[in-house]
C-alpha cells in the first residue's frame, strides 16, 4: 500500500488552487482520487479533465463545515473503492483583517473551515482507517501555523490548531499515518476572500512571489508515496526568495 497507484485518495476543497493540482498529479501517478467541494460546475469541469487523460476520478459536493456532508463525502468513497487510503484535508479560508477591525462572522468562518472542517474529516474518516489498520490523513496548514503576521492573528491560530490536532493524532494511533504540509504563499484564490482593504493590499504585495500549487502537489505525492512505515510528519515548502 506504499506506492500512489491505485491508492484511494480523498480531498477537500478540490475546485481550484493546492486541491486541484493535488488531483492532477495524483490522478496522473494512477491514483483513484475522489474530489470533494461546494462548487460542482468545477468539480465536473476537473473530474471530466482527468478522465480524459486516463485518470480515474470521482466527485461530490461537500461543504467541510457540516459533519454530515463530510460523513457522506468519505462514505461515497468507501462504497464506491471499498477503502481509504488517503484523506487530505485541504478546504481552507483566509480573509485576512486586524483584530480591531471586529470582523467576527470572518473569524468564525476561518474557525469552522479551517479547525472543524479538519475535525470533521478526522471524523469520518478515522474508524473506517482503524478498522482497516491501515490509512493516512494529510492535512494542509501553512506557514502561517509556524509565525504569526498583523493581519493573519485568527488565520494563524485556526492553522496552529491544525498542527496540534494533527500532532495528536500521530501520537494516538500506530497503524495511521498523519502528515502536516504547510505551504508558504502559493497561488491559490484564498486572498480572494479578504474583505478588508489594508489586508488585501499587503497579500497582493506578498504574493509577488508565490509559487504555483503543482509545488505543494508534489510534496502531498511525496508523503503518498513513502513506505508505510515511514510517516513523513511534517513539510514546509515556500518560495526560495520568501524571508517567513
């Protein structure tokens, strides 16, 4: 079960940027991915794409935030392989804001992406994995679960808990592995969601020299690809030229 061909793979937040990238390269190493997001025009448009070069992939419409969906999502999975090999709890939010900007619903919803959307994967995918002895969660952080920055206070927190929930898991199970991949800036349309203004205008200089997704694609392939008994727990992957 060491190598990606034929590995079952689940991931969230698929319609574009690292999940979408994820796809392509996995679905291309013969992986059976299964795509799961609130936008399904996009999820058709990808699972459509990768068919015709050969690959095998499936989707559904998942909302992270909603343990149901997430239930569903990995119980699709699990009906249509028989199996989890991989889940990779990728969905993330980041509308960057200072704190005194008060900008609530914003820090909720990074917390109920970005922690329980982690959670609920954990969730569902968890005694599937015990039950097979066998299975592996990567989740997505960022660098920004290493350093804290203005702006990214709430956004920073939601991805340090992704590193402790991730920790303590590793250490609570012996036949699942559990890696924690944390980009640096990356091209994705996370910045798409920040509302405020100073904090759009600091990320657009930020992201001057962001790498593509394919990099961070690549590292998700490598902690794939490792024999199962090496957990490959933690990668940081930046730009060569970013000083955080």
């Amino acid at each position: 079960m060491s190598e990606i061909k034929n590995k079952v793979v689940l991931i969230t937040g698929a319609s574009s940027g690292i999940g979408e990238a994820s796809a392509r390269l996995l679905a291309s190493r013969g992986a059976h991915v299964v795509l799961g997001a609130r936008r399904t025009d996009r999820l058709e448009t990808l699972v459509t794409a990768i068919g015709n070069e050969g690959g095998s992939a499936h989707y559904k419409q998942l909302d992270v935030t909603q343990r149901n969906d997430m239930e569903e999502f990995v119980g699709f999975a699990q009906k249509t392989f028989g199996r989890i090999d991989v889940i990779v709890n990728n969905a993330g939010v980041m509308p960057l804001s200072k704190l005194e900007a008060l900008k609530v619903d914003e820090w909720n919803r990074m917390i109920d992406v970005n922690i329980r959307g982690v959670l609920h994967g954990i969730a569902a995918g968890l005694p599937i994995m015990k039950e097979q002895r066998f299975g592996q969660f990567i989740n997505i952080s960022s660098i920004g679960g290493h350093t804290v920055s203005p702006t990214a206070a709430v956004y920073c927190a939601t991805k340090f808990a992704v590193g402790a929930i991730s920790e303590g898991l590793r250490q609570e199970v012996s036949d699942i592995r559990v890696t924690v991949i944390s980009p640096g800036v990356t091209e994705s349309e996370l910045a798409d969601s920040i509302s405020d203004s100073e904090a759009r205008r600091g990320m657009q200089d930020f992201r001057q020299i962001a790498i593509p997704p394919e990099a961070i694609a690549r590292a998700i392939a490598f902690a794939i690809e490792q024999p199962d008994d090496v957990d490959v727990s933690e990668i940081i992957v930046r730009p060569t030229a970013s000083p955080y």
